[in-house]
C-alpha cells in the first residue's frame, strides 16, 4: 500500500520545475517579506489614528475610523481590533444606528 501511494505521488514530488516548487518558492519570498508587510501595515494603522486626533470629528465619522482601524487591525492583533470595534459599536449606538 505504502509502495502504491509513493509510486503515484513520485511525479507530483520530482522535477524542478513541479507546481510545489514553485509554490514553495512563492511561500518563502512571502515569508521573507513579512516584516516589510507587518511595517507596512503598522505604518498604515499609525495614520488613521493620528487622523483621529486630527479637529473635531462627528460621531457617524467617529465610528467609520473606529470601524477602519478595526479592520486593519483583525490579521495583526486580535485585542486592539477588538478594542476598536467596541469604539466603533459605542459610537453606532449613539447615532441610533446600533
């Protein structure tokens, strides 16, 4: 059995030029950018809140920043999207728009 299953999965594993190498291949320069990727998004969390600070806002742009930084904040740090998103809910309530 084990014989069978290497003889059919032999082709998919040799050559250099097969769909894992390449996919391999795609997978490390991915991970090899993830810092730049990370400094990227940081980057881009810090100017939407420094806009949040930037004159008085309304409630109903109040949440949509909320709403934004908790978007961008879901694939990176679960917490503070939770935190924004509660900004966010607490500002819909007080436009009546729970």
């Amino acid at each position: 059995m084990h014989f069978l299953f290497l003889v059919l999965t032999l082709p998919l594993f040799s050559g250099a030029n097969s769909p894992i190498d390449s996919l391999l291949s795609e997978l490390d320069i991915t991970l090899k950018l993830e810092q730049q990727y990370t400094a990227n998004k940081l980057s881009y969390i810090t100017k939407l809140k420094q806009e949040l600070d930037l004159g008085k806002k309304g409630v109903e742009e109040m949440y949509f920043r909320y709403r934004n930084l908790a978007e961008e904040y879901k694939t990176l740090m679960s917490d503070s999207s939770l935190h924004y998103a509660v900004l966010a809910s607490s500002m819909a309530e007080r436009t009546g728009n729970p």
